[in-house]
C-alpha cells in the first residue's frame, strides 16, 4: 500500500457501515451509488460488533471491488471470530479481489471471550502469514481508551505496525493539534506507516456525546461552543458541522497529512458537500506533488 500511497497522496477515502443481520442492503447501496459519484481512493466497510454484519460486510466489500471499480476496505475483528470462521472470510474477499483489510480487535462484548485473537496485531500477524492482503490498522491520537498512559498505547501501535501494517487510520479527533502532536510521537519511535486522519462531521449534539463516550475523544471549546449555539436547530447544526470539518481537513492538508478517512456515518449528502469543499485544494496537491 505504500506504493500506492507514493502514487495517490494526499488520499481520500470514506467509511461506511452494513445494516446489521440479514437487512435489506438497497439502502447501502444507494449509500455506495452516491459516494462513488465524488471518486473516492477507497471505501471502507465496517464489521458488526462480534461479527453481526459478516457476511453483509463481504458481500458490500466485493462489490464496492467489482461493480464499482473502487478498492475497498473490509473491517475484521479478532472480537467474535476464531481461525475457523475467518479463513472462510478472507478466502471469499481474496477470490473476489479485495485487497485490503483493517484488522482491529473490535468492541469486546460484557462476558464475551476472545478465540484465537487476543490483539489486533495477531490478527495482523495471522493474515499476513496466510494471505496477500495490504493491511490497515487502527491507531488512536489521544490514547485508546483502555490504554494505561499514551506511552503505553504508542509502544503497543509500535509493536502492531512492526507485524506488516501498511496503513494506520486514526480514529476520530475534533482537535488536530492532538492529532499532529500523536504524529510526531509515533515518528520519534519509529513509526514510519501512513497515518491518515479520521475526520467525523459533527451532525447532532446528540451525535457527539455518544461518539466521545465511545471513544474519549476530546472536545474543545470551539466546538462545545457550535454545539450551544446550533445544537437545538438540526439544520443549523448540520451546517456548522460540514464547516468545522471542512476547515479541519483543510488544516490537516496544509500540514502535510497522508490522507483523510471521512467517517460518512451513511450521509453522503455530507460527503459529498465536504468533498466539494476541498475538492481544488486536493487536486492542487496532488499536482504538486506529482
């Protein structure tokens, strides 16, 4: 993936996420339809927690791959997957040209077990012992949150990138000087792998709370203050949203970031503004850069 980097940078890319069981996957698609039309670099797809969207998962990836001609990223966990019930997985995303897999632990269920894979980074090492996939992995600006301490959490990025990751995506941050400071900090321990930026448009108040309690990202007073003064308009709030994104990616791109992962929570309408947004001053980039 690093060739590709070197051929494609600054990238942009977006996620999104199945219906969970056995949905109708219309909807998905008309999602996939409207982003394909911005020609993203790549289009990742999520995995349910403990494996609930599995199947929904390769069969958007295959054909985000095949009938879009767009690469695309699935998601695995170690979190409800043993060997056995992920060699068929990779087995079915190889035969249908996926390339590209972010391997993560995933969110550990109360009471529930981990199998074969304790850590990301022996699901990392598992594939790329087996199978020929470029391999993303996650990595967290202000610490994961169970991490212990930000040393902590960097020896153990440090240890995930050393089994073959090719990519690291970071997960959402709000603050981008939490961002580059984490950058630098992997930098100085020998973390040499892309690191693209995460970037989540803030739609709701509502929205926010939950994504910070998940995650523990930081939220700084700029955006508490957008909060309080458009969180009880939805359009307003909408707004704001697509605008302080925008002037993060925008920072972001004129510090030199390796790509934008937008974390389209299934709105391409809000992907589609962004991508507007920056549209020349991507372009202008990757000119420059050749």
């Amino acid at each position: 993936m690093r060739d590709y980097f070197a051929q494609i940078r600054p990238t942009m890319t977006f996620e999104i996420f199945p219906p969970k069981g056995s949905g109708d996957l219309a909807s998905i698609f008309a999602t996939v339809d409207a982003l394909a039309s911005l020609a993203p670099d790549l289009i990742s797809v999520t995995y349910g927690a403990g494996g609930t969207s599995r199947e929904n998962t390769v069969e958007i990836a295959s054909q985000i791959q095949n009938s879009y001609a767009i690469p695309a990223l699935a998601h695995l966990t170690c979190a409800g997957n043993s060997k056995e019930e992920l060699d068929p997985v990779l087995r079915t995303l190889s035969e249908n040209g996926v390339k590209n897999i972010l391997a993560l632990r995933g969110d550990i269920a109360e009471g529930e077990k981990l199998k074969d894979f304790r850590y990301a980074s022996d699901l990392i090492s598992y594939i790329k012992s087996r199978y020929d996939f470029r391999i993303f992995a996650a990595c967290y600006p202000e610490k994961h949150i169970e991490a212990y301490s930000m040393e902590d959490d960097l020896r153990c990025l440090k240890e995930k990138a050393d089994c073959g990751v090719d990519v690291l995506i970071s997960q959402l941050f709000f603050d981008n000087e939490l961002f580059y400071r984490f950058r630098d900090q992997a930098k100085s321990i020998g973390i040499d792998t892309p690191i693209v930026a995460g970037i989540m448009p803030i739609t709701s108040s509502s929205q926010i709370s939950r994504m910070v309690s998940m995650c523990g990202a930081t939220v700084p007073e700029k955006v508490q203050k957008i909060i309080r003064a458009f969180g009880h308009n939805s359009m307003a709030m909408k707004e704001a949203g697509i605008a302080y994104a925008t002037a993060q990616i925008v920072d972001l791109l004129a510090t030199g970031v390796d790509g934008i992962h937008l974390y389209t929570m299934n709105q391409p309408d809000i992907a589609k503004r962004i991508s507007e947004n920056i549209r020349g001053i991507l372009y202008s980039l990757r000119v420059k850069r050749g």
